[in-house]
C-alpha cells in the first residue's frame, strides 16, 4: 500500500503549510519545507512571498545534505548513528550523480566545515543562519521540525533575500 508510505509526509505539509504561509505574509519572504532522502534534502512545499520579488525553490527539487541550511540542521539533531548513516547514503548516491552545482573544491571545503562546530552552533542556537551557498544576496534561516521522538524530521527555511527597497 503505497498510500501508508505517504502519509506522514501528508500530515506534515497539511500542518505546515498554514504555518508557512503566516511567515511569507509576515515576513514578504518565500518559504520552503524539505525533509531527508536517500542521502539529499528534498523540498516537498513551498510558499512565495506576497513581494513581486521571490526567490522560489521548486517542490520536488533536491539539494546536497551539507550544501544547505536544511541539510545541515536535521543532521544536527539526529542521534550520531543515524547522522553517520545519512553522511554514508549521501556518499553513496554521490557516486551515482552529480547533482552538485558547487565546484568539487568548495564542496569539500563545506565538507569539511561540517564538524563539531557547525553542529555545536546549531544545537546551541536551535536554528542556522548562514549567507546562501548557491545565491549571492540570499541569507538561509533553517529551523528544524521535530517527530515525537525528538528528532528533525524536517525543516521550515526562509531564503532572506535582502531587498534594497522594503516593499516590492
């Protein structure tokens, strides 16, 4: 039954999308949803802002685990083994693809920086706030959402894009 499959990523859109639309009236920012697959970060909701101007991420679009805010912050709140794993999955398929649109030096200057530190940082602070990898003038603010077990299943992230006018 592939509709059993489905259905905790149902409930979490259905519960999380009012939510993001508050923020993209309140904050005239664009806000996405995105969980962990098979070793990526998938956006499975988005919701633009009421600006004129937006920076959109399409649903279905996956992004590589530490290229991201998304990324970064549900592997820092999973138990070590589980983030292990997942740093091991995306190894894997990164075999397979190369969906990276980071040159191969940067990626491994972010791999790198994923450390202690970085996940430190986040877990002290419960939220990333880090300038965008891929977009010059894009600030990501990623905050993690949790199961009942306490660990993220997903995260809600506001591409900030800093506008010179404030209304637009």
């Amino acid at each position: 039954n592939m509709t059993a499959k489905f259905e905790p990523i149902k409930t979490l859109t259905t519960n999380a999308i009012p939510i993001m639309k508050e923020i993209a009236i309140k904050a005239n920012q664009s806000v996405h949803l995105a969980i962990y697959t098979r070793g990526k970060i998938l956006i499975i909701a988005q919701e633009d802002s009421p600006s004129s101007f937006n920076y959109h991420v399409s649903v279905g679009a996956t992004f590589d685990l530490l290229e991201t805010s998304s990324g970064r912050v549900i592997l820092t709140f999973q138990n070590e083994d589980e983030r292990k794993r997942r740093l091991q999955r995306r190894k894997f398929f990164k075999k397979f693809e190369l969906t990276s649109k980071i040159p191969n030096a940067q990626l491994k200057k972010i791999e790198n920086k994923f450390s202690k530190n970085t996940m430190k940082g986040i877990s002290k602070d419960g939220y990333e706030v880090v300038k965008s990898l891929q977009i010059k003038g894009v600030t990501n603010i990623s905050v993690p959402i949790f199961d009942y077990t306490n660990f993220a299943i997903a995260t809600i992230t506001i591409p900030f894009v800093d506008r010179i006018i404030s209304k637009g």
